[in-house]
C-alpha cells in the first residue's frame, strides 16, 4: 500500500486571472498566472494560495479524488486599493513653509498669520463638512473623523486632518498630518479597532499637495 501511495501522481493544472498573480502550493511558490502541479497521494490534497497586489488573496484545497484535470479562478479586485491611494505622508506631519504673502508683521513684532488661517479654513471645507477644533490663539486647528465604509471588504477606513501652526526661524511654516485609520465594519464603534494605514481615500489625495501648493512658497 505504501508503494502505491509513493507511485500515485496526478497532475493538475491551475490557472488564475490575473495572469499576473503568483501561485503557492503547500506554502512554496511554483509560478504566475498558469502552473501544473502533482498531488502525490491518492487520498491526498494541496494548499493552493494565489495573491496579487490589488486583488483578494484566495486561498483553497484541491483533492486528489478531484477528477478534474484543470481549475481555473478570478481573483476579485480588494475595494481597499481601488478606493484608496499609498501616501507615503499619511499619519505623519509634514512641514508646509508658508508663502510670504499669506501672513505679515505687525508693528508690535507680532506675526499676522490671519489671512493664512483663512485659507487653511477654506482648503479643508472643499474636503469636511465642518471642522471640529479651531483654536487660532495656540495655532492648532484639527477637523471630526469622516468615515468611509468599504462594504466589500466589510471594513471602513476614517480620515482626519491635524494642523499646528509653528516657525523657522523668521519664517511661518505649519505642520499638517492627515490621518488615516483603518478597522473590521464591525469593530468601527471601537476607538480601540482602528489601526493606521499608509493607505488614504481617494478622495483626499489632493488635499496634501493642495496645502503645499497654495500654502507653501512657490
């Protein structure tokens, strides 16, 4: 018996599309897009894992009492890469160095940042519904979460945008964080499911050049 176990060898064509995607069995990789693999054992099975970036990673068993000689699969594309953009600026500030034009001095030595104020204002209400913190005496202004639901993937992903005036010097810079979070549909009333992701809505991706290029200096 033991001999027919070592002698038994059925081959199985696998097939995936996209033809770009890389194909395991059993935890090793053997190619992309099409392979033919043996199941070696007549009551036996293999692990087949198949991934590529910006699809839903699918994993499954093929038997060897399978009859068929070829299987074919569609990876679904993952909501999270077509709703969202990698932004190597999310969940960290970044410095924007204010154009002189935006602020001035009083005659009293103390800087005018009003106008810049004004504008930051106005940048953020093209993207929020409201902002949440506005504190102009300490220079730091922060909107609400604004909460995306990715149904697809039974996730949803919240975004907020914090900003704290400070200085170079003479020079008027701010610091601006976009921040973005990520957790299970289930899980979304739980401060505590939320974990940071390098991936925002696609919706604010222009929100960060935005304040470099109308805030900074040319």
């Amino acid at each position: 018996m033991g001999l027919s176990l070592t002698l038994f060898a059925k081959d199985v064509k696998i097939s995936v599309t996209p033809s770009t995607a890389k194909i395991y069995v059993d935890g090793n990789y053997v190619g992309d897009g099409i392979v033919s693999v043996p199941i070696k054992k007549k009551e036996g099975f293999i692990v087949v894992k198949m991934e590529e970036e910006g699809y839903v990673t699918l994993e499954t068993k093929i038997y060897a009492k399978d009859k068929r000689k070829a299987v074919s699969y569609n990876l679904r594309r993952d909501a999270l890469f077509d709703l969202t953009v990698e932004n190597g600026n999310a969940n960290k500030y970044f410095t924007v160095n204010v154009s002189k034009d935006l602020y001035s001095i009083n005659s009293d030595g103390r800087r005018n940042t009003e106008k810049a104020w004004k504008l930051i204002h106005q940048i953020l209400l093209n993207y929020f519904d409201e902002i949440q913190t506005t504190d102009l005496n300490s220079g730091f202004i922060q909107t609400p979460w604004q909460y995306k639901r990715l149904a697809e993937i039974d996730k949803v992903i919240r975004t907020r945008v914090s900003i704290r005036e400070t200085s170079a010097g003479d020079d008027l810079t701010f610091q601006i964080k976009v921040s973005s979070e990520i957790a299970p549909l289930l899980g979304a009333n739980y401060e505590e499911s939320y974990q940071e992701t390098i991936r925002i809505v696609k919706e604010f991706e222009p929100l960060i050049s935005e304040f470099q290029s109308r805030l900074g200096k040319l």
